[in-house]
C-alpha cells in the first residue's frame, strides 16, 4: 500500500506530546477531540501503548491501544488512531494499526475493540480490510447525532 516504506514507527518519548497534540488538533474539533489532559493520561499510561509514525523525522500520525490490566485475559481498545491530513493514502494508519495490534498480544489481549464514527468510511474500511468485524452500532456515541459502529477483532 501507498508509501509506508517511507515511514518509521516507534513508541511514544516524553518530548512528543506536542506534535502529538497538534495532529490531534488538526484531525478533530472540538467537541470531539480528546481534551489535553485527557490524551496527555492515555500516552503515559502504563497500560496502554502509543506508537508513533514519522517521515523524516516529521510525525505523520500516532495510535493508542490500551487494556485493562485487571481482566484475564485483557481486552485492549483502540483509543484512537490519527494520520495527519496531508500524509493520508501513504499506508500509515494501516501501519499503525499493525503495531497497535502486537502491542496488544504482547500485553496478552486476545481482542482487540474500537468505535468509529460511522460516517468515517475510510477507517472503516481500514479495520474491514484487516479482519475486524462489526459488533454493533452506538447511537450518539460522539454527540448528538453523531453514532459509532463498534467493531472487533480476535487476535488468537
């Protein structure tokens, strides 16, 4: 796919936060980007993974998976997987998602779940084309009017 070889993937560093943010900015307003505290908790968290995408040192994009630690075995969630506007079509987000995934088996989920908005046809069409199945559909998940289908994944 497109130029993923271009890209490089690594996890998250402290000094990434605000490139981080700024594509968060870039590809959600208000009110449906994760509040600054908010997101700064999920890259820090010691159950969760951030990967980063980079090109040439620039970020192109970032995901977050994360699981709950108490349940056996973990369910890890996709808390968001972004691409900056102008390097979609590249491969990142499939990139992504394929780290987001190792990084859940590593923390010994065997599941993996997300919510998309379902007007969002290009991430559904991501997690369709990588195995992830339709579970149902949330009604107002993001706001009013705003609905999600929720999708998941076997990773056994």
């Amino acid at each position: 796919m497109g130029y993923s070889w271009l890209v490089d993937y690594r996890l998250y560093r402290d000094d990434d936060f605000t490139r981080l943010y700024a594509i968060e900015q870039a590809c959600f307003k208000p009110p449906f980007r994760f509040p600054r505290g908010y997101m700064h908790d999920l890259v820090e968290s010691a159950h969760a993974a951030t990967w980063i995408a980079e090109d040439e040192g620039r970020m192109t994009g970032f995901s977050i998976v994360e699981w709950e630690p108490g349940s056996h075995p973990p369910i890890a969630y996709i808390q968001t997987l972004e691409v900056a506007p102008g390097d979609r079509r590249r491969g990142i987000g499939e990139g992504l998602l394929g780290r987001l995934e190792t990084s859940a088996c590593e923390a010994g989920a065997n599941i993996v779940r997300l919510h998309v908005a379902e007007q969002n046809t290009s991430a559904i069409r991501l997690y369709d084309a990588h195995g992830y199945l339709p579970q149902g559909r949330e009604q107002d998940y993001y706001a009013a009017g705003v609905h999600a289908l929720v999708y998941a994944k076997s990773l056994a």
